[in-house]
C-alpha cells in the first residue's frame, strides 16, 4: 500500500516541480527579457527622469497645487495622496455629503486660486478617478487653468496653450478614450521653458 501510494505520489511531485520551473522561473524570465527589449520604458514603469534623477511616473499622478502648475485630478489613496501601493476610489456616492464637501473644496479652491476666471469648471478637476491615480486631465481642464499658470509664471497664454496643444494625447487609435494631456509631463515643460 505504502509503495502504490509512493507510486502516484512520485509523478505528481516531479509534475508539481515542473511546472513551477515552468510558470514560476522560465515564463517570467522570458516575458521580462521579451519587455525589456521592445516596451523597456513601459517595462520599468513609463519613469520620467530629469538630469538622471527620477521625478515621477507617467502613469501616477501627483499632487500640485502651486498657481504656477496645473493641477490634475484629486486622489482619492490612503494614507496620502497618489499612495501606488494603495490604488482605489473613493466609492463615494453621489449623495454622499463627504462627496459634495470634497468637491466644494475643491471648487473653492480653484476658485481662489484664479478669482477672475469665470469659466465653467471642468468635473475632472474636482472629482477623483477609479483608481485615485490618474495622470491625466481632459483638455477642458487644461485650458482651464491656462490663465492661472501663464499669469503666475509671466508667460504668455499663447505659450502655455502651445505647451498644451504639445502635450495633449490623442485617443488610442484614434477610438478609444478621449484626448487628455499628462499633468507631470505638462508641468516639467513648464519649468524647462521658465529656466
């Protein structure tokens, strides 16, 4: 009995350890290398450098909210804003007074920040995304806020619309999803036309 039961243990051993090699080794070895070579920026996390040094992501926002930046979408992570390990909305409702509270404030602080702007405000800059990490605004939001930046930065607004216009991302392929422009890499344009 011992040496049957040996007998069927034996082959879902070698079987078990196979397949580890298999999927947990080899497989992921290959996809890596396979990355590496033909998506590598995507493959190490879309990371945006300046003079070396990593700045940020092109895929997570972060948080501005100096006059002379443009601001992107809230975040909605815990324990602090734009937290990557901690990815999720905020599953407030639209009833949901602490929902309304948020997007108060953050009508009023836009607001503040450009009293004499008196279009309407763009419903991306005051509410979060499903995941509390996006990096993106809609162009709406962009323009938006163009006033505000080319006024504290002492730029023309033809310059920073330009800027815009640079860094907008049309849809993928053409279909899908809407035209937006990066928050992280607008504001590093920003700053190397400022220097």
């Amino acid at each position: 009995m011992a040496t049957d039961m040996l007998k069927q243990l034996r082959p879902a051993v070698v079987a078990l350890l196979v397949l580890t090699v298999i999927t947990g080794l080899i497989y992921p070895a290959v996809v890596t290398a396979i990355a590496q070579v033909v998506f590598p920026s995507q493959a190490n996390g879309s990371l945006i450098t300046v003079g070396g040094k990593g700045v940020g992501s092109a895929l997570i926002g972060q948080p501005f909210d100096g006059p002379s930046y443009f601001w992107g979408r809230l975040s909605a992570t815990s324990p602090y804003p734009y937290n990557a390990a901690n990815s999720s909305g905020s599953n407030l409702g639209p009833t949901n007074p602490a929902l309304i509270d948020e997007v108060k404030a953050r009508v009023d602080a836009l607001k503040a920040a450009d009293p004499g702007n008196t279009q309407p405000i763009p419903v991306d800059l005051v509410t979060s995304s499903g995941s509390g990490l996006d990096p993106d605004i809609s162009i709406a939001a962009a323009l938006y806020q163009m006033s505000r930046v080319a006024k504290a930065r002492g730029m023309d607004e033809a310059q920073v619309h330009a800027l815009v216009t640079q860094y907008t991302t049309g849809r993928l392929l053409g279909i899908l999803g809407e035209p937006r422009v990066n928050v992280l890499e607008l504001n590093l344009a920003l700053d190397r036309l400022s220097k």
